[in-house]
C-alpha cells in the first residue's frame, strides 16, 4: 500500500466518526491535490479558531486554486464546514476541510476535469522512473518507440491540462514527476553496440523529439540545499527565482539591499527552506544561502587581502554595522577614514568596499576596514612625504583633530602634532582659541623620531619672538602697564605686550609683611600698573611689582608710632605665641601673649580675641631695620597689681569663694576678679572636712609675687596659727614646770648624803 492510500484510509475513517458521507473518487483527488503536506504534521492539520489561517484557506484554496469569486458565500462555507467537523475538534484535517468546502460550493467540477485528462493519458499515474527506465532497455525497437510515444503523449496531455487551467498544481507536478525518463540514466543503460550494428534501430527523429521533451523538466532538489537560481522577474517588493524546480520561488528585496542593481537574468544562490509550504509555494532564501557560504568568503577574502563589498546598516557604539556576505561586521570609527570622522549617519544606507581585518573563530565576530584601502594608495605618498623631512622645514598642512594639549596636522598622509605651547608666543587656554578643524596653516618642523613616526611641529615658531620686539627703551624702574593672564598662589603673570609676561610676587603686592594670596590683590583680566623691578632680555624674564607704587610705610615709622605711644589696629591672624596686629597697610605688629591681659591667664589668644576685632595697643619696642613692632594690650590699662600688693600683705585674711578645685589645689576669687591660687593641703578645714566649689570662706595670703601675678592663700593656715600659739605656750608652762620638779630632787639628793654620812 501506499503512503497516499494510507492517509486516504486514515482521514476515511476519521470522516466516518464525523458522519461524514465521502465520495472515493473525489475525495482521493482533493487528497492528492495537497501534495506533500499531507505528510507533515505541522501542514496536515487546520484550526478553526485561526482567523488568519482560515483567511489562507480562502485565499489559496478557495480563490487561487479553485478559482472563486471572493464574496460572503465563502466566508459562510467555511464556517459551515467547521460547524459541520465540531468547534471542539482540534485536529481537522485539512483533507477532510477541504473536501468538505468542495462540496459544499459545488466546486467538484474542478476534480473532474482532472480525473478525466490523467485517465485519458496512456500511462498510469503511480509509473515511476524505474519503470519507465526498464521499458527503455527492451531489447526491440518497437519497445522504444513506444516508450518514447509514450512520454511525448504524457508531456501533450499535461501541456493541455495546463493551459486549460482546471488541473491542480500539485496534480501536474506529481504526474510529471512520477513520469520523467532521466536522460543520464537512458544514455547510461543504452546499448550503442546493438544501436550500430542495426539490431535495435532506433529513428533520429524520434530521438530528436525524445531530447526535446526533456528540456526544461523538473528537477530534483532536496531541503536544505543550497544552489544557484535565476532572477526572472522583479516587482517592488520581491524577486522571482527559477532554480529549474516544479515551481519558482519568492525573496524579498530586503535579502538583496547590499545589491541595488540586482537584474533580470543574474543568477544568485539560495537556500531551499521548504520545498512547500502550507500553500504549495517553494520557499527560498538567499539570505541563509549567503551566510552558509560567507566564512568560507569572509576567510577567503582575509587571506588574500581581497576587497570586498558591504553594506552599511546602521551605526553602533564606537563604529558601524557592516553586511558583509549576509554576515553583520563591525567597523570601527577609526578604520572609517585616515581622518576622524563627526559623522558616522552620513554612510548608513551605503555600500562601500573594505578589507577583512580580523577574524574571531571562536565568538564569530569580524572587524573589517575601509582606512586599510585609502592607507593602501597614500602608502607611497607618505613614504615619499616622510622621506624628504627636514627641521626647520615649512610644511603646509590641514587640522586633524584638536585636544587639550595640541593640535594633530595631516601634512599629507603624514600626522604631526603642534603642542598647545607651540602654537602661540601668548599663554592660551586651549588650542581651539587660535585654530579650528579642517582650517590650512603653515607649520614648521622643530623634530622628530628617528623613524620619523612622530613629529613635533610648531605654529609660533614661524613668527618673530615677542622679546625681541619689546621696547628696547625699557629699563628698570619704569612703570608699565598690562592685563593679568594667570595667578597662582606665588604671584600673578601680567602681559605687558603680545607675548610678553612680567611676574608680580606676592610679597610686591603689599608692604605688609603679612603674606596673603595673589587673589586677595588681583584677579584675571584686570589691567594694572607695576614697576619694573627686574629685566633679563637674554633669559627673557622680568619681574614687576605694584607696592612701590606706594610710599613705604616704614619711612616714617619713628614719627608716626614711636615707642609708649598708643593706637587702635586690627586682628589680623593669631598663634600660639600672640596675635598679629595691622595698624595701617605695610605695618604689623605682634602682640605676645603675656602682654593681652594683667589679671587673666590666657591659654591660647583665640580665647582672648577674633579676627578683624579692633584691639588697643601701645607701642612696645620698635625695630626699623628688622621692620619688626612689639605691641602691647595690657599697657594700654593700669596695672592692678600695683593696687593687689598693698591689699594683699602677707598674713593678710581675705573673703573668697572657691571657683575651681583640680589635683593640686583650687582656684579662688576675691574683689576686683583677683584670682588666688590655694594648694591642696591648705584646703583642710578645723573639723578635717575640705572646702568645695561655690563656697566662700576665709584665706591667708602666704605668698604675693606682683611680677609674676602669683598669689598663693591658705585657709587651714588661719586655724593652724591658732594652734601653734596655743602650743607654744603650753610648752613655755611645761618648760617651767620641768625645772621646778628637777629642783626638789637635787635637794633631795642632798637630804639622802646627808643622812647616810650621818650614819
């Protein structure tokens, strides 16, 4: 049995669970009509819950085969026929589908027409090559001839049914199929000895016609092949290619955008995808075609540093996207052209030729290069550029590319960079400010490597040095003007004239011997007047400076500060040593520590006063030739110890109160904010308790010292005064006591002699 009549059979016997009546002879012609996609379970089956894919029915089946008018009454059948196959069916078979939207149109007349020109053809339509082959052998010449009738009669049969338009195309593609005589097989099996020597003769007529009913016959391709076709027609959309099979194929354009002028008549290769699809189309695709051969190209081409074509898809990060083969490439922006490019958009949608640069195996990546071809042809162009450099050279270039530090020139094929110092005498921010891309200039060579791959050019080189053009009258001590270029924490640079920089140091900004930043004085773009301080033409510098434009202060000091007198300055900055004063601009003075306050011991003067405070001070010591001025803050008051030491005598009880206690003692306050200092074995009380903070009582002064600010008290000292006294006289009442006691025992002693001589 075959496969045909197996699925004949099959879809039978699911049209009797469907109580579905099936004529034979129809249904065996509707089956037969779908050709190969009976046999795929993807294609054997239709859902009627698929718009789109009963939309296909309509158009392919309906319309295109059977030659309907497209109205309603299709729409209608269909629904029908799946009403009739059951909604809840999943698999219906297209078979079935189909027979049944036959019936239901009345369409059978189609299937007959069929029926009727394959039976009136001689031969049986299940005759395979093999058969046909054995007939070709006979060994008479009437068997010959009748196979050769045989075919020429079959070859007019589907010629006919063919231009009558009522046979399927699947039918006529089987028929010729199944009845085919392979001309390599005939001539292979045929006796040319029994031909010559007459035994089989065979009329050259009916070979001649025999050959000619073999022209343009089908040929056998398989899935998956890949093969050259032919470009028959082109439409807007799409290409028709022939590849000699029972049908053509369709490619859309978009395979073809790398070949704008794709032709009638150019042959192209493909890759058969399907030799049927649902609809009976052969499906193509020269896409897949290309990407099965292109490494095989694609390495080709990088071995033989062969030039190939590609189309430029779109741009990505760092470059572009090349199709190259059907292959997608990358092209780096810098492999675009020999100069940067701005703008990659302008070679989207383009075909330009390149080289195969690298080839990645293993991830598939492949780089290729359009500079590697315009570098190709300047080759001798700068061997030949590089070969005649010189220094000092004028060359005339174009700008390349600016940087922040300089500006590369292509002199031709040859690259060479002006650096940002080269290209003005006068100090500039960065290099657009005096050149700007693509614009021409002249630069000279100043050197290069010994393989002449890096060049160093210069720009200013070719005009004449400011130096020498400045003002030969100018001398030392001559005041000029200028704009400030640039401060720094050291001083600022003012040009005095294009090109030509002085450097005003900080400390000729202001006589104040307190040193501030160049900012606190100036800043860039002012123009100022200063002083010519020094000149050196040969090393081409100078030095300037602003103060001198002032009166130094310091002239007349001894007149204007002298020593006891007093005066109101500023706080300017503070150590730890004492504060800085500024009595006027140009005169500081320093202010120590021990001199801020006669009662106050201050630790740091930052706890005594801010900066910018206003402060009293008396003039303290005065040293012109140092420029150095002691001041003093406490002498600017009278000094209260003078007044402490008559009040605080030695031995003297005064009232305080305890204003702090550490480790070795406390801290006590008496009128007038007199601080005292109490030690710690000096704080017992008569009842052995100790004072504590916050509380008043009496002291002693035990100890006054008015240079040093130092009073020393005591509060056990006032009780313990008592007590020695006590002491001392009860000793003097002991002492007494002691000789009286001494005297009765002499006399007792005496006594005792007396009364033992006696004896």
């Amino acid at each position: 049995m075959s496969k045909l009549q197996e699925k004949i059979d099959l879809y039978t016997g699911v049209a009797e669970k469907l109580d579905v009546k099936i004529e034979a002879d129809l249904f065996r012609l509707v089956t037969k009509g779908l050709g190969p996609s009976i046999y795929k379970e993807d294609a054997e089956l239709v859902s009627c819950s698929e718009k789109s894919e009963l939309e296909t029915v309509k158009k392919n089946f309906l319309i295109k085969k059977l030659s309907l008018k497209d109205d309603e009454k299709l729409d209608v059948a269909i629904q029908a026929v799946c009403e009739k196959m059951g909604i809840s069916n999943k698999k219906k078979y297209r078979a079935i589908f189909y027979y049944l939207l036959v019936k239901e149109l009345g369409a059978e007349a189609n299937y007959e027409v069929v029926d009727e020109k394959v039976k009136a053809a001689p031969k049986a339509k299940k005759e395979t090559k093999k058969e046909v082959k054995t007939k070709v052998v006979k060994k008479t010449a009437e068997a010959k001839k009748e196979i050769k009738k045989e075919v020429v009669e079959e070859k007019v049969v589907v010629e006919k049914v063919a231009e009558e338009k009522e046979v399927t195309t699947e039918a006529i593609e089987e028929t010729v199929v199944e009845t085919i005589v392979d001309p390599k097989e005939f001539l292979n099996d045929f006796d040319w000895q029994k031909y010559e020597e007459g035994i089989e003769a065979v009329d050259q007529n009916k070979l001649d016609e025999f050959d000619k009913a073999l022209e343009n016959t089908v040929g056998f391709v398989e899935e998956r092949q890949v093969i050259d076709g032919t470009v028959i027609r082109l439409t807007d959309r799409e290409a028709i290619i022939d590849i000699n099979s029972k049908s053509e194929g369709v490619i859309s354009l978009n395979e073809f955008r790398y070949n704008p002028s794709l032709k009638v008549g150019d042959v192209v290769e493909v890759k058969v995808d399907k030799l049927e699809d649902s609809t009976g189309q052969l499906v193509l695709s020269h896409r897949k075609a290309r990407v099965i051969k292109a490494w095989d190209r694609v390495n080709k081409a990088h071995e033989t540093q062969e030039i190939v074509t590609g189309y430029v898809k779109c741009r990505t990060k760092g470059g572009m996207i090349v199709d190259v083969f059907g292959i997608e490439a990358f092209l780096p922006g810098s492999q675009i052209d020999v100069k940067p490019i701005r703008d990659y958009d302008q070679f989207v949608d383009k075909n330009m030729e390149f080289k195969v640069v690298k080839i990645n195996h293993e991830f598939k990546n492949i780089v290729v290069s359009h500079k590697a071809l315009i570098e190709a042809d300047l080759a001798e162009q700068k061997k030949e550029i590089i070969g005649q450099l010189e220094k000092g050279q004028v060359l005339e270039g174009v700008v390349k590319n600016i940087t922040s530090y300089g500006v590369f020139v292509d002199l031709g094929g040859v690259d060479g960079l002006v650096h940002i110092t080269d290209l003005s005498w006068s100090r500039i921010n960065h290099p657009s400010e005096i050149v700007e891309l693509d614009q021409k200039l002249n630069v000279v060579i100043l050197d290069f490597d010994d393989e002449k791959t890096r060049i160093q050019l210069g720009l200013k080189q070719l005009s004449k040095h400011p130096w020498e053009a400045l003002d030969e009258n100018l001398k030392i001590g001559d005041q000029i003007k200028g704009k400030v270029a640039i401060i720094a924490d050291y001083g600022a640079f003012v040009e005095v004239s294009v090109g030509v920089e002085g450097l005003i140091h900080v400390s000729e900004m202001s006589w104040s011997t307190h040193l501030r930043s160049a900012q606190d004085f100036v800043k860039v773009g002012d123009e100022v007047e200063a002083v010519i301080l020094t000149l050196d033409r040969e090393e081409r510098k100078m030095s300037l400076g602003i103060k001198q434009l002032q009166p130094d202060p310091w002239t007349d000091i001894t007149t204007k500060y002298p020593v006891g007198s007093k005066h109101t300055g500023t706080v300017r900055n503070y150590t730890n040593f004492g504060v800085f004063v500024e009595l006027e601009e140009g005169i500081d003075g320093l202010v120590y520590i021990s001199d801020l306050s006669w009662t106050k011991k201050v630790k740091h003067p930052s706890d005594f006063v801010k900066v910018g405070d206003k402060l009293e001070v008396e003039v303290l010591e005065l040293d012109v030739e140092g420029r150095k001025l002691n001041l003093g803050h406490k002498q600017t008051t009278e000094n209260p110890w003078d007044k402490h030491e008559e009040t605080f005598t030695i031995d003297s009880v005064h009232s305080g109160v305890v204003k702090e206690i550490n480790d070795k003692g406390a801290i006590i306050t008496f009128e007038d904010n007199v601080e005292a200092f109490v030690p710690g074995r000096h704080m017992e009380k008569e009842d052995k308790s100790k004072i504590v903070k916050g509380e008043t009582v009496d002291f002693k002064v035990l100890e006054f010292n008015k240079e040093y600010r130092r009073l020393v008290v005591s509060h056990s000292a006032i009780f313990k005064a008592q007590e020695e006294k006590n002491i001392r006289v009860a000793k003097k009442k002991s002492d007494s006591a002691e000789k009286s006691t001494l005297g009765d025992l002499d006399v007792l002693a005496d006594l005792k002699k007396k009364m033992e001589s006696g004896k």
